[in-house]
C-alpha cells in the first residue's frame, strides 16, 4: 500500500552501540531505501532492524470536542549485517 501524506515511517537500525532512526517523506512510495549517506552513523558488524509506520486520520463524525484515530503497525525486528 503506497505511503499516504498521513502516514509517518520510521526506520529504525540498532547496532552494538545505540538506536539510528530514520523518517523518509515518501508520499506515493511503495518501497524505501537508505543511501550510503544515511547509514554513515550506523556501526559497521551486525544490527538489528524494524519499521514503524503510523497512521493518524481526523474522524468522520465527531461530537462537538472533535476527534482523531491513530494505528500503528510494528513490522517484524530483522537481523541485518551493516558492510562498508
């Protein structure tokens, strides 16, 4: 399902040291990608990695006080190995 302007991504890498977030503005995207660049932070060995990716809609009939609701989806945490 291609990335709405009310979704938020957030990637996450941990490697041995600490946690790297990333949040790319892909509205349209259907897949992500991550540069050489963007990965310059991230500890070169082993690491983990997951993607959040959050929805937030105004509701369509609220009382007076109004209304919004919210999904988050937490994909599945993968081992990766981050190479120079």
């Amino acid at each position: 399902m291609p990335l709405s302007s009310k979704d938020d991504i957030e990637i996450v890498i941990r490697d041995s040291v600490q946690s790297h977030y990333f949040s790319p503005k892909l509205v349209g995207a259907t897949s992500l990608t991550l540069k050489n660049n963007d990965l310059m932070p991230v500890k070169i060995g082993n690491a983990e990695m997951y993607i959040v990716r959050r929805v937030t809609l105004s509701l369509q009939k609220t009382n007076p006080i109004g209304g919004v609701i919210g999904s988050e989806y937490l994909s599945k945490k993968v081992a990766v190995e981050i190479v120079p």
